[in-house]
C-alpha cells in the first residue's frame, strides 16, 4: 500500500507543478514579438535592400 501511495503523491507532485509555466509563457510572448516585427517589416523589405544595395556600390 506505501508503494502506491507513494507512486500517487509523486504523480500529483509532477502534475501539480507549474514550474514550467513561466517559460512557456515567455516563449508564446516572444513567439508573438517576433511574428509582429515580421509583419512591420515586410513592407520595408525593398527600401532597405536598396539602402544596403546603395551603401554597398558606393564602398
């Protein structure tokens, strides 16, 4: 009976973490940071490829 009981209080211990929560929700906001710089910077894709064309023809 110990063994299983103690089986069972381990179980609920591992589930009952929330340790790991954090840094799941850290990496969502990071994930949503990233795909937001993506989307603003799409638009600017071609002036900055001519502005490093540019700098990079006159060196």
């Amino acid at each position: 009976m110990t063994f299983i009981r103690k089986h069972l209080d381990r179980t609920r211990g591992v589930l009952g973490s929330e340790d790991g929560q954090g840094m799941v929700e850290y990496g969502l906001i990071i994930a949503l940071i990233v795909i937001v710089v993506m989307v603003a910077l799409t638009p600017l894709g071609k002036d900055n490829a001519n502005i490093f064309t540019g700098v990079s023809n006159s060196i």
